[in-house]
C-alpha cells in the first residue's frame, strides 16, 4: 500500500532534488497511482511533435513531465518549504493538513 500523498492539485511545491532543484511552482496534476506529479515550470523536457491541426509546422516543444512526489516539498504560506502533518480542526472536527515548521494551516 503506499503512503498518503501530501501533496493536491494547486499546492505550491518546492523541488528538492534532480535537475530542477530549487525551483518552485504550482501542482497542475498529481497521479497517485504512480505516485507523481506535474509541476508548472519544473522538469521540462523536449518533445518531438509532427505537423497537426494545433501545431502546423510541427517541430521541438518543451513541456513539463512527471515529478516523483518524493522529490517535493510544499510551500506554506511564509514561503517555507516544509514537511506536513495532519490534526483534526475542533470548529469542523474534519482533518486538517499543518504545517511541521510554522504551525499554520494550510489551505
């Protein structure tokens, strides 16, 4: 079974390793079957595409490619990358994701 993704959709996520270190962005699409995600900016990689109806002259694209979740850190709202705990909220007794180094909630 594999763990619980920590990450969502429209999360801002700070890449921890591989070519794109440092770089931030926002989460486009996560696939937690494969435990990856798309992140805006991040692991561009060049695509050979022919001529088509959207792309008339065909040609070299750059497109981004799939993250290891892993590889990712969230970003709270201080702009601190950091790891992620769970607390249930007393007000709406649902489970909250928090931030491990400020504390705060994250939206």
């Amino acid at each position: 079974m594999a763990s619980k993704i920590h990450i969502k959709k429209g999360d801002t996520v700070m890449v921890i390793t591989g070519e794109s270190k440092g770089m931030q962005g926002r989460v486009l699409v996560v696939d937690p079957k494969a435990y990856k995600a798309i992140v805006e900016g991040a692991n561009q990689v060049s695509k050979h595409t022919k001529p088509n109806a959207d792309n008339p002259k065909g040609g070299i694209l750059k497109k981004e490619a799939f993250i290891h979740i892993s590889n990712l850190k969230l970003v709270d709202g201080k702009g601190n990358a950091t790891r992620i705990g769970r607390e249930i909220d007393e007000k709406t007794n649902k489970t909250v994701r928090v931030s491990k180094k400020s504390g705060e909630v994250i939206k």
